[in-house]
C-alpha cells in the first residue's frame, strides 16, 4: 500500500472507531429510565463560506420531560486538526453549552489519531457519569445565558 493509502485507511478507521463508540453510548443511554429517544450523526460536511471541511459528529438524548442533551465532537481540518468537543443542552432559546471540554489540536496524522482518540474517550466518560436530575438547576443558568441579547 502507497503512503496516501495508508492515511486513508488511517482515517477509516478513525471514523470507525468513532461510529462504534458513540454507538456504545447510544446502547447505554437507551437502556436508562430517564430516556426516551436517542439519535446518533456523523456528518462531513464542507460549507460555503467557511471552506475548511467538517465533521459534526453527536449524541442526541430526548428525556422523558422533554429536555435534550447532546454529546458533541466537531472536527475542523484548516492549518491543523482541530477538535472542539462539549456537552450541549436544550433551552428555550436552542442549544446551550452545558460543559466544554479543551480544545485540541494535531498537527499531523499521527498526532490527530491520539487527540481524537482522547477527546472520544472524554466525551464518553463524561455521558457515562452524567447526571440528569443536575439539568433542572442548570436549566436556569442557561436559559439566562443563551436568552436573545445575553
């Protein structure tokens, strides 16, 4: 196999192992008595005005008193590799940001596997020690924060 082959398949399996942990985590939080809906997205994607390519990765939690949660992974190719990851929470005003986590950043293939594999590994741990009964004092706090002209 070529070098550019090799980075492909690098990428692959990088995809794959990230449809397979989400996956994980959507079995997980499908089986807790708050839930009652679960939706999983890995979508590339390459805008208009920002020309960089995209992937927009996430869980979905729908609760059953009609809140949602989302685990979120974004990554954006430019210079580097950057990888922006949070948890983001339903508000009357859209989506908030419940808890960001660093960004990170790879400057090579190499150095992106590690990065992605970390931040994927956070995110899960994260989701697998959340707390839903913490969303109704948070609620408050963020529907102030993300209120039109906050």
């Amino acid at each position: 196999m070529d070098e550019t082959s090799i980075a492909a398949l690098t990428m692959l399996r990088i995809l794959s192992q990230l449809a397979t942990s989400l996956g994980g985590l959507v079995g997980f939080m499908r089986k807790r008595p708050e839930v009652s809906n679960v939706t999983i997205a890995i979508e590339p994607f390459q805008g208009l005005v920002d020309a960089h390519p995209t992937l927009h990765s996430y869980v979905d939690v729908e609760l059953r008193g009609s809140k949602n949660v989302a685990w979120h992974l974004n990554v954006r190719a430019e210079q580097e590799w950057i990888v922006d990851y949070y948890i983001g929470v339903s508000s009357e005003y859209g989506e908030a940001r419940l808890k960001s986590f660093e960004e990170r950043t790879a400057d090579s293939l190499e150095s992106f596997v590690d990065v992605i594999q970390l931040a994927t590994s956070e995110l899960i741990a994260s989701a697998l020690s959340f707390d839903f009964s913490s969303l109704a004092e948070a609620s408050l706090t963020l529907e102030e924060k993300s209120a039109p002209g906050k």
